[in-house]
C-alpha cells in the first residue's frame, strides 16, 4: 500500500498544483526516487519529478532529497507537482494585458473584471491564458512560449496574478503556495457591520452537493478541504464594511463562501446572494442608491490587492500592491459619502 494520502486539486481549485502523500512497502528493493515516482504517480514524467526535486519538493521523512535518492520500505515520501497542463488548444490572442512585473523567470499581471483565467468549457477563448500566450510569443520570438499558472483568481474578480515562464520556476511557487509562503491580500466590500476590528475565519470548503457551481462550508471537518481566511476591517461605512483578507489557504470562491457563511456576504455577489439588500432603511431612496452602486459594480466587489513572495531564481523578496478598480473605488466613494451625509 503505497497511496497513504492523495490531494488532488482540481481545475475548478484557485491553486493549481497536486500533492501527493507514499508510504514505501516494506519489500521494496532501493530504487531512483524519481523512477519510483513515476511508477507510481499516473502521467508524471521523469523531467516533471526530477523538476519537483530541484525545486525541493520532494521530501522523504520530511527532508528534501534530489532525484537520485535511493528509496528504502518505510520511507514516507511527499511532492507536491505543478498542475499537468489541460488538454485544450491554446490559440494566441492580442488582447491587452496590464503587466506589473516581468523578468525572465514568472510575471505579475493585474486582471481586469470579466476576464478567464484558463480556457474551459464554455470559454475557449478570451482568457488571460490566450493573451498572455500571445503576448510571451511575440515579446520572446519563442513559437513555443507559455504562460504556466500556479494559481487563479474569479472571473469576475480583478487583482494581481503571478505566472511563471518555465517549468521550474513554476513547480518552485507551487511549492510555496503549498507552504502557504506567499502573502495574498484581498480587498472586499461586505454588506453589515461586522462585530469586530479583525478575525479568522476556519472553516472546511466544498461543493454544495445541490449545486456544484457554488462552495458550501462543511462544519463537522468531514467534507471539504480546510479553508483560513484571516480579516481586518479597513473602513466601516455603516451598512457595508470594506475588509482586507488574508488568505491561508486559496481555495475556490474562499473569500465569497467564507463570508457567506459568517452572515456578510460580498456585496453584489449574485451568487453567494450579495446582489439584494441585506442592511439598510427601507427609504425608497436608499433602495435607489444601492441599486445605484449594484450599477457601478455589476460583479462582486472582491479585487486581489496584493502579492508578496520570495524569487524562486533569485531568492530576492518580491513585494507588489494594486489600486483598487475603478467600479470598485467608485463604490466605496460613494457608500463613505452616504455614511457622512446619508445621502
């Protein structure tokens, strides 16, 4: 028995990579890690593994080994491998990008609201995938350049993502995301008031049984996958609150599900039920000023504020901040007027 643990996360996951827990039979004769590995991990190729060990994922006993380690019966091995890529057709695509940050190594772009992240059923193209696919071909003169994703964010959520440009570089941040070795913060408008200035929010995430589009918390710890969102509130306007969000761990829909769940869900969030009035007067004007802002904003106000992580070439720390978009800036303004004036 040599699968003592599989986390497998899947395309619809925001962090795309796998981790995979061994346990060695105790019969087994010494063997290449990386040969092990690749009889016993479905569709790792042995530049994939061997990649995964110079980015020193691959732990056996919980030390990092390099690819000619000699298992032995017991070992516990553990690698975490950078997402396989999708079986679709990348077809290159000249949209504009905002691009923060670029070295030879990864990129940081900053999404704008209504874009893809990845072509998927549905949406083939479009996708910040398809532009920065064309934009690496054209700006590298490599036919064969592509963006390698080790995280995601909502299509209609806007803010900083960070793409590597080789296959290390990105089983590296994969290994750091695992870690859970990089800063992410959010900015989120939520409807009420919330009780208190900061907190954290643990609770297991999975699909709704009844709808899989959308994430439901599972209290009992037995379904999903553990979730931590940590919070501060930056601005209270009254009726709605902006908070900053920390994530721990990056799992689909985290934020939007979380607050849900804690009765402040995002405001505008059609589908985690943010889209109608949840706090407020029952004035006619009010109602026409909120309605007003759900105009500004025809998405959840949810915006990847900032990035912070350590170069895996360099080693260097890299520290990247966002303005908030304009719908969303827009709407904040407005809300701290009206909380001032209550007009």
């Amino acid at each position: 028995m040599y699968m003592a643990d599989h986390q497998n996360f899947q395309e619809e996951e925001s962090e795309l990579f796998e981790h995979f827990r061994l346990s060695v039979d105790p019969g087994q004769s010494p063997l290449r890690i990386d040969k092990f590995l690749m009889l016993r991990i479905e569709n790792a190729s042995r530049n994939k593994i061997q990649n995964a060990a110079r980015a020193g994922n691959i732990l056996v006993n919980s030390q990092a080994v390099k690819s000619n380690y000699k298992v032995k019966p017991g070992d516990v091995i553990s690698i975490v491998l950078s997402h396989p890529p999708r079986e679709i057709e990348i077809i290159p695509e000249n949209i504009p990008l905002d691009i923060v940050y670029e070295d030879k190594d990864l990129l940081v772009v900053n999404k704008a609201a209504g874009m893809v992240v990845h072509p998927a059923y549905g949406n083939y193209t479009g996708t910040l995938v398809n532009a920065l696919t064309y934009y690496l071909r054209e700006t590298s003169g490599n036919p064969e350049a592509f963006p390698l994703l080790v995280h995601r964010i909502d299509k209609n959520t806007t803010g900083l993502l960070l793409v590597a440009k080789n296959e290390l570089v990105q089983t590296r941040l994969a290994g750091y995301f695992y870690k859970h070795d990089v800063d992410r913060r959010y900015y989120a408008l939520v409807w009420g008031d919330l009780k208190e200035d900061s907190g954290t929010i643990s609770e297991n995430l999975g699909r709704n049984p009844k709808n899989r589009k959308i994430m439901s918390v599972f209290k009992d710890g037995s379904k999903g996958k553990h979730a931590v969102t940590h919070y501060r509130v930056v601005q209270r306007f009254g009726y709605v609150t902006l908070v900053e969000c920390k994530l721990e761990t990056g799992r689909t829909h985290q934020i939007r599900a979380h607050f849900r769940y804690i009765k402040h869900p995002l405001f505008n969030d059609e589908t985690y039920g943010g889209n109608i009035i949840l706090k407020g007067t029952t004035f006619t004007k009010y109602k026409q000023f909120v309605q007003n802002c759900f105009k500004m904003i025809p998405r959840q106000a949810l915006h990847a504020k900032s990035l912070g992580f350590r170069h895996p070439v360099s080693g260097k720390t890299m520290n990247f901040d966002s303005e908030l978009p304009e719908d969303m800036q827009g709407v904040i303004d407005k809300w701290e007027k009206y909380s001032v004036s209550g007009k």
